[in-house]
C-alpha cells in the first residue's frame, strides 16, 4: 500500500513526527507533500519561517519517508494522489471529514492529531517570550 501525506511542517515539531511515522506504519512507500511558501502565503497571509526548500529537506531526511515532493495548490490534490499512486491519503484528524471527497479515489484515514503542540502556538510562544525580553 502507497501512502500519501499533506502539510507544511513548519518550524517540525513532534506532532509532525507523529503524524509521518503513523502514516508510514499504514502502509509500505510513504510520499509527503510539503506546501510551498506561496501556497501558505495565499492561506493564511504571512509565510512559513521556514522556507520550502528547508522545510522538504527536513521531512526528506527521515528514514520512513520514501519521497517528498512540493505542493504548490489545492486544487492539484487529486492530480497528486493519481500522479503519486496512493492508496491511502491519511491527515491529522483537526482535518476529520475534509478530505473525504478523494474516496474515489484512495483510502482517506484521519489519525489523531498530537495534543498541546503545533506551529501556530509555538510562534505565538517565540513572540511572547521576544517581548517579555525587551522589558
Ligand atoms: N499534526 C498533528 N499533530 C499536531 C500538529 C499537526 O498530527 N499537534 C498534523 C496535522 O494534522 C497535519 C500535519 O501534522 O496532518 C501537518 O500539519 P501542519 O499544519 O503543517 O502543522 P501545525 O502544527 O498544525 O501547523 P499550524 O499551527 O500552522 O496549523
């Protein structure tokens, strides 16, 4: 079974190590897309910190990872997984129900998402802590 994953992995923590490792445990060739700066630019107004190239090295450098390649739009998801021949899409469950429109296509599982930890918070973390410094 070929497994695919989407994300950004930003500033990778252990939520995304979670979240690769378990969907490499679903099935034997794991391929993750990591977004591209622009396409985070166009969702949520500000880029990554750090860049694309940086962050596919990151997710390319772990051992359960077979192939990683750049996601550059939504819209192309489908086109991914055919291109990639998944049979399996999994996402972290804040996704849940998000994805289910490619069943036609492959398997969509949605894994439970790591508790207390993601990219937003700790940017939010660095920032506090930049201004309670300057005081
Ligand atoms: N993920 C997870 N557990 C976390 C954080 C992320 O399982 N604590 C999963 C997401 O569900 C997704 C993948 O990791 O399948 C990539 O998520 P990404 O959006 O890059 O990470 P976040 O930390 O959620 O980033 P942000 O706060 O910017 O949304």
């Amino acid at each position: 079974m070929r497994v695919i994953t989407f994300g950004t992995f930003d500033m990778f923590h252990i939520g995304h190590l979670n979240i690769i490792e378990r969907a490499s445990q679903v099935g034997i060739h794991l391929t993750v897309g990591v977004s591209s700066d622009e396409l985070n630019f166009s969702k949520k107004q500000r880029f990554p910190i750090c860049n694309e190239r940086d962050r596919m090295r990151i997710v390319h450098a772990l051992s359960c990872v077979n192939e990683v390649f750049l996601e550059e739009s939504l819209e192309l998801k489908a086109q991914y997984i055919k291109t990639h021949k998944a049979d399996c899409l999994v996402m972290g469950d804040d996704w849940l129900g998000k994805f289910d429109e490619f069943k036609p296509l492959c398997d969509v599982i949605y894994l439970p998402r790591t508790p207390a930890i993601s990219t937003t918070q700790l940017i939010e973390i660095v920032y506090e802590v930049g201004k309670n410094s300057e005081c």
